[in-house]
C-alpha cells in the first residue's frame, strides 16, 4: 500500500490540497494574531467556553499560522496536519456542533471541511511536490512494505 497517488495528477492533487489548507489555516492564524490579537482571541474563547483559554488560544494562533505556512511548502506535512486535525475537532465539538452545518449560523460545516482535509494529509503525506520529500526522501513504513 503506498503512502500517495503514484501518478502526476495525484501528486499535483495532493499539492493543491496541501497548499490550500496551508492558506486557510496561515490566514486563520494571522487573524487570530494580527487582528484579533491574542489577547483578543483568548477573551473570545473563553466567551466560547474553550477549556485553559489563556493558554490553547495561542497555541492554537500559532499553529494555524506557522504550520499553515509549514503546509504551504510541505514542512513537517504529517505532523502539522495531524495537530490542525485535532485543533478542529476541538473547534468542532466545543463550539460549531450546537449550531448546526451551515457556517453563516456559526455552524461546522467550514471546521468539518478543514479538519476532513487535514486528516487527509495526515494520512497520505505531502506527495512530491513538498519540502518533506525533498529533505527526507521517500521513506516506507514495516507496515506499508508488507502489503
């Protein structure tokens, strides 16, 4: 079982995927920081009933903003991806899921999207297109060589 498409395509796919989310999430970030301010975001969460607010706001900022750039040139692809994925479950279950599907209502639908795509990532790697395949070439798990 191999890690990502094989193919050109597949590949140009998943850099799209990745540099999208990367977008998002970098975007979602600088808003948290730079017009928000983290002092801003951590009395937003809080009003939002977000556990240890003072501190998961700016990890939280942080992470979307430097791993989204992370993920723009696919930096440390799985990992990051796999932290964003946690961090909109946690946006998922502790705020959208009362208000329903539609974001326009403050609904999941935007969190569900970005969570699904990071995991995505999380899953298959950042393809050839990244700074991860250059750095750390194309490693095989135990378990992906066996099938």
């Amino acid at each position: 079982m191999k890690n990502a498409p094989n193919n050109t395509l597949g590949q140009l796919g998943l850099a799209v995927l990745r540099v999208v989310v990367g977008i998002v999430a970098a975007m979602h970030g600088w808003q948290k920081i730079g017009q928000n301010t983290i002092a801003g975001t951590t009395k937003g969460f809080a009003q939002m009933g977000i556990p240890a607010a003072d501190i998961i706001a700016p990890i939280v900022a942080y992470l979307e903003l430097f791993g989204g750039i992370a993920l723009i040139i696919g930096l440390l692809t799985r990992p990051v991806a796999l932290l964003l994925t946690i961090v909109m479950a946690g946006a998922l279950f502790l705020v959208h899921l009362p208000a329903g599907f539609y974001a326009a209502n403050g609904g999941y639908e935007l969190v569900l999207m970005i969570g699904a795509a990071a995991l995505a990532l999380a899953l298959t790697g950042p393809g050839r297109i990244s700074i991860d395949r250059a750095f750390f070439g194309r490693r095989r798990s135990k378990a992906s060589a066996l099938a």
